[in-house]
C-alpha cells in the first residue's frame, strides 16, 4: 500500500481534538493491540494513482475502523459495503461474515470525514472543522478522481464544505447526484445496520447506488 504524505492522513498521536484524543486514550489502556488512533485513507493495492472513485463515511466505529486501522472493516455496516463493492467490481475477497478482512479495493479510496472515533458515534461540528484540515487534501490527493461517494448526510455535507460548496447548492438525498470542482457527487443514506434494520435503507437501494457509482467510474 502506498504511504500517505504527512499532510493527507493525521499523526497517531494528532491531539487536534481534545475531546476525540482523550476517548482514544482511555481506549488505549483498555484494548493496547487496537489501533486507537485516527484511521487513514485505505488505498487500492495499486496506489492512489489507480483511485477512481472516493467513499466517505462518517467517522470509525469503535470496534470496527478504530480497532482495526482500516475504515468500515470490523463493523456490521463493512459487511454490506463489501459486499456491494465486490458485486460491483470495486473490491476483490469479499468473504460474508469477515467483516473487510481479506478484501482488497479496486479502483477505489475508503476514508471518513472524521478521522478518530467519537463518543457514541456522535463527531461534533468543531471536530468536523478540525478534520476538514485532512478531507480537503485527500479530496485534492487523487489525480484520476472521477466521484465521491458519501455515505450519510453529515459526511455529504462535510464533502461539499471541503471542496469549497455550499451545502444548500448541493443537496444531499439517496442516490442524488451533484458536481463540484470536476468531481461527481453521489450521495446515499448509511449502510449502517440501524438504517438497514429500521427500512430508511434496503439492500436494493444501496446496491443502485453501487451500480450508480461503477458505471461513472467506468468499472465495468
């Protein structure tokens, strides 16, 4: 895997908020062979260079991403993700139960608009704001980046500020397509299993938008 510049992807120990590093900290003691840091940007076998399309997520899970180091792996919503990915010729080794191990991407970055797990899954604005000093890189990383898939309302609208919109110019909604900067924008509800359990989002409306994304990053 290709190693991040310094500047795309945050230290271990990144202290920018307090509230976050001080969760991670307690974490840290409790489980010392997590990873228990912030979760840098999982690339493709092939490099940034081979990056097509962009997922953002919210932030790690606490047993997923935080433990593992690698964004949606570990977590019950990584198991749906995968699994479409690979459907779709956008991830190769997708094992059901696994939860990401194995899987390797294609064509494709996975990363979070928060970097560090937060209390109750729950990042705040300010925490927001200070990771934005990382997606607005990563956002600029890929010279071949054709779309960005956000996962989630506030990640889209993380997105969007990134890269310099206005939110209200570009709406989130399921499935909704949008353009910034010579980028796409897909947006789609969660593939959390709350969303799935609860019917907000169906396996079939996640895998169209899947299919959506493949098409414009010409996949297949």
């Amino acid at each position: 895997m290709t190693k991040a510049p310094a500047a795309v992807d945050p230290p271990h120990d990144c202290a920018l908020c307090p509230r976050l590093s001080d969760f991670v900290a307690g974490w840290r003691t409790r489980e010392p062979d997590w990873h228990n840091g912030p979760v840098p940007t999982w690339l493709p076998l092939q490099g940034e260079s081979a990056v097509r399309l962009l997922i953002v997520g919210l932030a790690p899970g606490l047993r997923g991403a935080n433990r593992t180091g690698r964004p949606f792996t570990g977590d019950a919503s990584g198991e749906t993700l995968f699994a479409t990915l690979d459907r779709h010729g956008l991830a190769r080794g997708h094992r059901p139960g696994a939860a990401g191990a194995g899987v390797d991407l294609v064509a494709t970055a996975i990363t979070n608009a928060v970097r560090c797990v937060p209390p109750e899954n729950r990042p705040v604005a300010a925490e927001f704001n200070a990771c934005r000093a990382y997606l607005e890189p990563t956002l600029a990383r890929f010279a071949k980046l054709q779309a960005v898939l956000t996962l989630g309302k506030i990640a889209h609208d993380a997105c969007i500020r990134a890269l310099g919109g206005r939110v209200s110019a570009h709406p989130f909604g399921h499935g909704a397509q949008t353009t910034l900067n010579g980028l796409t924008i897909v947006s789609s509800y969660h593939c959390s299993r709350y969303n799935l359990n609860t019917g907000r989002l169906t396996e079939a409306m996640f895998d169209a938008v899947i299919a959506e994304v493949a098409g414009l990053v010409q996949v297949r």
